[in-house]
C-alpha cells in the first residue's frame, strides 16, 4: 500500500485509492504516519488531532476512528496499541520519502558543480506535490507540519530557482519570482534571485526597484533593513559589476 501527504491525505492499494473515513478518521492515520513507526500516547493523539478543548466523547471517538482504520486498511498495514501507545507499522510517507531522496540528490549534485542536474532532481521533487501539505486535515499537529513544509518547499524552489538562473534561463522564470516576491513580499530569498534575474536581463534599475520595493516593507513591517546579502547585491548593481550583466542562453550542442 501507498500512501502520499504531499497534497490530500491518500491511500492506495495496488493503484486505486481506497476510501479513509471522515475528515477526523483521515487526520488520525495522517498523524499516525507521520510518527514513522514509533507510539504516539492516546494524550499525544487527542492532543494532535483536537488540540486543548477535546470534546466530551473524545476517547470513544479516538476509538472509533482507530477500528474505522483497521478496516478501511485491512492487513497490509498493521494498527496496534502497544501499551505505550498506537502505532502504526508497515506503512511509510512514500512520496514524502521520494522527495527526501530527490532534494538530498540534488544537494549533492549542486555541491559537485552539477548545476543542470541538481535543477533536474529539485523539479522532479516539486512535481511529486499535489498541493498543500495534509491539504484539508485542519487540526493542531498537522496545520504546524503544513507551515513547516511549505518552509521546506519554498527553500528548494529558491535553489532551483538559483539554478535556472545560473543556467542563463533568467527570461524564462523572472515572471515567476515576480509572482513568487508578490506572495511573500518580505522574504529576502526571493527579492535577491529577482534582483539577480534582472540584471541578467539588463534590467539593473528595475533590480534597483525591487529592492527598494522591499527595503521600505521591511521597515514597515519590522522596522529592519535588508539582510547583508541584499545590501552587498544592490550595492554590486550600483557599481556596475560586470559578473552581473547580461547572461548569454547557452547554445544547444548539435
């Protein structure tokens, strides 16, 4: 059986995804699996899945959900109580797993100078989400985990952004990391790669405009300056450094 958490909650066996319960049943496995085989203490779950105020019935709910599992996943998974708590084995996050090995891969690649590649193995990780992390499960444990992981997936679209641009693809993804700045407007990652792009393009006023754009939301909003790697850019661009002009696209090999 598979099961998948990078978008909706899904279950498959052999292919064909199989029918998990009620939004509360689904966060319960949701939690279970994400444990990756350790217990989780019956206070440990009621507290994941329902936070503080648990309603009256809970236990007979926790009950319920648990025997609601136990039947919608049949003997390819085993669902216990240990004494310590419930565990779940046989059962892994597989396109959690996937993308683990892909980002790691790509990782080493950038390190060993294989810029083409690792920019490869970071799209093939992105492919793999299907939306929001555990999309639809609105409890406790799991909205902490969706942040997370949207933490972790816009830091590996930052360095495959990073990528493209080094490749001289800048043309092709500025419009993205416009769109990208809009929705996380104080993020400094991203107004730098913008920045980068820009220049790249032979847009240095705009690349000047962008930063002051996020130099005055940052006073805004925190009363700080950009970070030293937006300041040390901007300050390249008003010398004119010659390793930010214009990147050629390179040739195709015939």
């Amino acid at each position: 059986m598979r099961f998948e958490l990078l978008g909706p909650l899904r279950a498959l066996r052999d292919g064909a995804e199989i029918p998990l319960g009620p939004p509360k049943q689904r966060a319960v496995l949701a939690v279970l699996l994400l444990q990756e085989g350790r217990p989780l203490s019956y206070e440990g779950l009621v507290e994941a899945v329902w936070g503080g105020t648990p309603p009256v019935h809970v236990r007979n709910l926790v009950q319920k959900y648990v025997s609601g599992l136990r039947r919608a996943l049949g003997e390819d998974v085993e669902l216990t109580w240990t004494g310590a708590g419930y565990r779940l084995a046989g059962a892994g996050i597989d396109d959690l797993t996937e993308r683990r090995r892909l980002v790691g891969e790509a990782l080493t690649a950038r390190d060993a100078g294989d810029v083409r590649r690792a920019v490869e193995l970071a799209c093939q990780a992105e492919e793999l989400w299907r939306g929001e992390f555990a999309e639809g499960l609105r409890t406790p444990y799991l909205a902490a985990e969706r942040l997370r992981w949207a933490e972790k997936r816009l830091t590996v679209l930052e360095g495959r952004l990073e990528g493209e641009i080094a490749l001289g693809r800048s043309f092709e993804y500025v419009h993205e990391l416009v769109r990208l700045v809009a929705t996380h407007p104080l993020r400094e990652r991203l107004v730098e790669l913008l920045m980068l792009a820009l220049c790249h393009l032979g847009r240095p006023a705009d690349a000047l405009t962008a930063y002051e754009g996020v130099r005055h939301r940052l006073a805004e909003a925190m009363g700080a300056d950009p970070g030293p790697a937006l300041r040390s850019l901007h300050t390249r661009i008003l010398r004119q450094d010659a390793e930010l002009m214009p990147v050629p696209v390179p040739q195709a090999v015939s």
